[in-house]
C-alpha cells in the first residue's frame, strides 16, 4: 500500500504596513497559499497545505525574499499521513 503525506503549516509575515496588499496578492500568486487573515499594523497569516516539507521551506524563503517583508515565521507544521490506496478503493 502507497503511503501518502501532507503537510499542513501556518506562518506569520510581517509586513511593512504601507505595502500590506501588495504583498499579500504577491504571496496568493504563489501555488497552495491561503490567507485567513491579517491586521493593518503589517502581520498576515498564511497558510499552505503541501505534499511535502521541501515546499514549505522554500516557501518561507520565496515570502522572506518579497520586498517589504520584514521577517516570515513558522508558527505551526503538521503532517498527516494517509493511504492513498484506501481512498482509490472507496
């Protein structure tokens, strides 16, 4: 039986305030981004639900590079695990 994994993880971003929306749309450009929130002094959450923890971390580089990030953080990392075999048999 094939095992599968995904990694679900949190982080925050602070951003400069001033430049809040534009990087927020920089950051949903990029593949299994989500934002559920974020506050007018610059912090945004951001979530991604990869299928490994490569993607995250290069993730977290690509966010910290964007001009007007002052720093990008993990907050949360999770991986569950699954049997994709089980799911082609329902």
């Amino acid at each position: 039986m094939a095992q599968e994994e995904v990694h679900i993880s949190s982080l925050v971003v602070h951003v400069k305030p001033e430049y809040l929306e534009e990087v927020k749309a920089q950051i949903l450009e990029m593949p299994n981004t989500e934002i559920p929130g974020d506050s007018p002094e610059g912090k945004v959450i951001v979530v991604l639900e990869t299928a490994n923890q490569g993607y995250v971390t290069d993730t977290i580089d690509k966010i910290n590079n964007l001009e007007h990030v002052l720093i990008t953080f993990l907050v949360y990392h999770q991986i569950e695990h699954f049997d994709s075999q089980s799911e082609d048999d329902s």
